[in-house]
C-alpha cells in the first residue's frame, strides 16, 4: 500500500469539505469514537475514524448519491495498483472537488 492517496492541485471548498464531514458524521454517529476534536479536514478515515473497507464502499456510495453521480473514486482509492493506506476528509473533499469542477466545464 502507498502511504496516502490524494489529488493535488484542486483545493476543496469549504462547503464541499463541510459536506463531506456531515457525511461522515452521519456515517459514524452510532460507532461511539472517541476522538481529540471535531471531524475535519484533516481527521484521517483509517486511523482516526477505524474504518473498514466497507466502510469507504459506504462513504463513497453516500457522496455519489449527495453528488447525484459516479464520481470514480477508485482513482482516488488506488494508486500505482494499490490500495491507499489512509486517506483523510480534506483528501475525499479535493477529490469531489476536482471531479465536479470537471462536470460544470
């Protein structure tokens, strides 16, 4: 696995990434986590939140249907044939982002 995913160059908007949390939140409010602080940007999914595969199956299901699309978060899953060991909110969001943007062109 590669240390973090990502895609550079496209920053998140704050109502993207506060989407993206509200998201989250909803998906992890019976989970009883204890965290440091509030979800955010910089919360990562894997070690902060414990999620599992199937738990960023959810996720990703959930902001395509927020989006009303497929976005191909397998670009965003994967890299160089492997699966990404972490991704954090802010990352998910500059995704969204970048592959939206790419929709109103």
């Amino acid at each position: 696995m590669t240390e973090q995913g990502g895609t550079p160059g496209t920053p998140a908007t704050p109502a993207i990434e506060k989407q993206v949390v509200a998201i989250v939140e909803d998906l992890t409010q019976d989970w009883g986590l204890e965290l440091q602080g509030r979800i955010s940007g910089a919360t990562r999914l894997f070690k902060d939140l414990d999620f599992a595969s199937v738990d960023i199956i959810q996720l990703c299901v959930a902001i395509e249907q927020n989006y009303n699309r497929k976005l191909g978060f397998q670009d965003l899953l994967m890299k160089e044939g492997a699966y990404v060991s972490d991704l954090t909110i802010g990352q998910v969001a500059e995704f969204v982002a970048k592959r939206t943007s790419k929709e109103k062109q």
